[in-house]
C-alpha cells in the first residue's frame, strides 16, 4: 500500500475521528487510535480486552509531536533519541497533562517511540495527531507481524497494510527516571543499548512490588496448544519427548535433522525473531509444540523472553 491509496486517506480519516486501524510498524502491527482522544484509546482496550492498567506506547512522526505529549526530555534520552530513533526502541517520559489517562493506565509517564516505517510515519503525519498502539491482537496472544494476522483476529478492522513486519518482535521499553534501565526487552539489544548507556541492565521484576512495566505481569503470545520450551542445553530431553506422537518440534534449522517432526525457527537471531510469532500463529494439529531454545544473547534474549512468556512448561 502506498500514502496515495484509497484506504491510507480513509484510515488516516478515522484516525481523526476517534477510530481504531491497524496500522503496520517495522516491530509488530498495532491497533492505533488518537493518543489525545480518551474516548478513541478506550476503544482499543475494548477491542483487546486489554486490562485497563496495562499502559500504552504512543506513536509520533517527529520531533515536535513529541513535546505535545512529554514534559521534560532527560540528556539519557537525548542520547537514546538520536542513536536509535526513528526505531524500535520505546522511551518512557514524564507525562503532560494532555495525554489522558487511559493510555498511560494511570501513571504520571508516558511511552513514547517513533517508528521506522514509511507508511506508519507517513499515517501518523496525515492523521496530525500522536498515535496511541499496543500490538493488534486479543490480549494473551502472540503479537502479529503481517496484515493478514490482524485481519484473522479482528475481521472488520480498517488494516493499512505495510508488509510483513521487518524485526517481527516488539520494541524495547527503557526507563530514564534515575537510573535507566531496560523494562521490556525488545528488537533493539542490551548489546546495542549498552553502547550508548554502558552498563544498563533489565530491571528486575520482583512479584510482591508494582511490576516496572505493568505489561511484565500477564501470560502473553500463547499458542493454541501447549508450548514446551526446552533450554538449549536439553537436547537429549527434548529428543526423547519428541518420539511421542502428535509432537511438533520447532528448532533452529541446523537442528532439524535431530527430530522426526521438525520445522525450523530459521537459522540466524534476526530470522528466528522475524518468524517466531507467524509459528506460534499457526493451527499446529499436535498436542504439544516442543521448542529448542537458543542461547540468550543479542535478539536471542528477546526471543527466549517471548518463549517463556508463551510457555506451559519449561525443561
Ligand atoms: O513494538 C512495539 O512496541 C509495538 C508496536 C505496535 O509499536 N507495540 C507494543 O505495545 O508492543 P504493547 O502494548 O503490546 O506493549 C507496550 C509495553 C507494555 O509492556 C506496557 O506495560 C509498557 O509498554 N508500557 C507502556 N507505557 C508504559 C509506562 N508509562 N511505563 C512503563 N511501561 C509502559
Ligand atoms: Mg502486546
């Protein structure tokens, strides 16, 4: 699709009328609605079934939106801004007043990235306003990475189609309140993120506080059948569960001559990432997919993150 097409001039219309559109990122699709409008992000959280407290990222096309949702710009994010925006890093900011409620779940900060997309650039600009998204599916499952995934769980939905997502995992949220640390790991990697803040780590999620991220405490991306993750290390395991019937195995492609029923993640980080969730999507007909985990380092943590969360089972 292109900004001269019919159905970007109409999506960018409802995005002024208080509508919901699905609306591609070089992340994951997300469910977009005018971050201003308190009534229009209310409806995204119905559409979801989204809990209420779980905040939301808002979207901007440049520099200046940004001053009409924070109100302080910390030097840390600066230096954030300028290495890695337009990207898929997520910055969490002191809120302005104009941003309601609803989309921050309550809190006084405010998530806030610029994608690196054409056509999500190109939509927020025509639509004039900060766009309100979390990830276009039902609250629990996986994220979707094309328009045909956000077509399958929300049929009526105005989609503007961007292809398929180009990192295929969600963005990274960092917080810079004191000392910055990373909330939710994401396409941009701790190994990258250090470059620019040597040293930041992931906050820890300690279950009696308030989660750092409210998004850390629910189950997440299940698939339709029970997944099984194995660790890296746990190959004769995962080989002797593999000889049941009705088991899939899902394995980086060097590994798939190991089992009898195997498909593979792909072979480098990068596509393992890319096709995770459009695996996990899939009608699977098993009772259980076992999954080979990869060591976590670079995009591997993200994606073992992901796994975890998808997990009923990990060996
Ligand atoms: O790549 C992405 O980030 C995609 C695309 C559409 O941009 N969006 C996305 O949104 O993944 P969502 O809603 O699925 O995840 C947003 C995450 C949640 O973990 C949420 O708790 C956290 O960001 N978050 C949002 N606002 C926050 C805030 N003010 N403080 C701390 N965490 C926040
Ligand atoms: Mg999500």
């Amino acid at each position: 699709m292109k900004p001269t097409d019919d159905r970007f001039a109409r999506a960018a219309e409802r995005l002024r009328a208080g509508e919901i559109v699905g609306i591609p990122t070089e992340t994951v699709y997300g469910l977009g609605a005018n971050a201003l409008d308190a009534g229009a992000v209310a409806k995204i959280f119905e559409a979801k079934g989204r809990p209420s407290d779980n905040p939301l990222i808002v979207h901007i096309s440049d520099r200046a939106m940004l001053d009409r949702v924070v109100r302080s710009v910390p030097p840390v994010a600066e230096k954030l801004m300028q290495r890695f925006w337009p990207g898929a890093l997520t910055i969490v900011f002191p809120k302005r007043a104009e941003v309601p409620d609803v989309v921050t779940g309550g809190l006084p900060t405010v998530a806030v990235r610029m994608p690196r997309h054409d056509l999500a650039l190109a939509l927020i600009r025509a639509a004039g306003v900060p766009i309100a998204a979390p990830s276009a599916n039902p609250s629990g499952r996986p994220s979707p990475t094309t328009a045909a995934h956000v077509r399958r769980d929300f049929p009526r939905l105005l989609i503007v189609d961007g292809g398929r997502a180009e990192h295929g995992v969600e963005s990274t949220v960092v917080a810079v309140d004191g000392t910055p640390r990373v909330l939710r790991v994401g396409a941009i990697t701790l190994e990258q993120l250090r470059e620019v803040i040597p040293g930041i780590k992931v906050a820890e999620h300690v279950d009696t506080a308030p989660p750092p991220s409210p998004g850390m405490k629910y189950r997440h991306y299940a698939p339709e059948v029970p997944l099984i993750l194995f660790r890296p290390t746990k190959i004769t395991e995962l080989q002797k569960r593999a000889k049941e019937r009705a088991r899939v195995v899902l394995c980086r492609e060097r590994y798939l001559p190991l089992f009898p029923r195997a498909v593979s993640l792909g072979e480098s980080d990068e596509e393992i990432a890319a096709n995770l969730f459009d695996l996990l999507r899939r009608d699977w007909q098993a009772r259980e997919l076992l999954v080979l985990g990869i060591p976590k380092r670079g995009l591997g943590r993200t994606v073992m993150d992901r796994l975890e969360k998808a997990a009923s089972e990990i060996v």
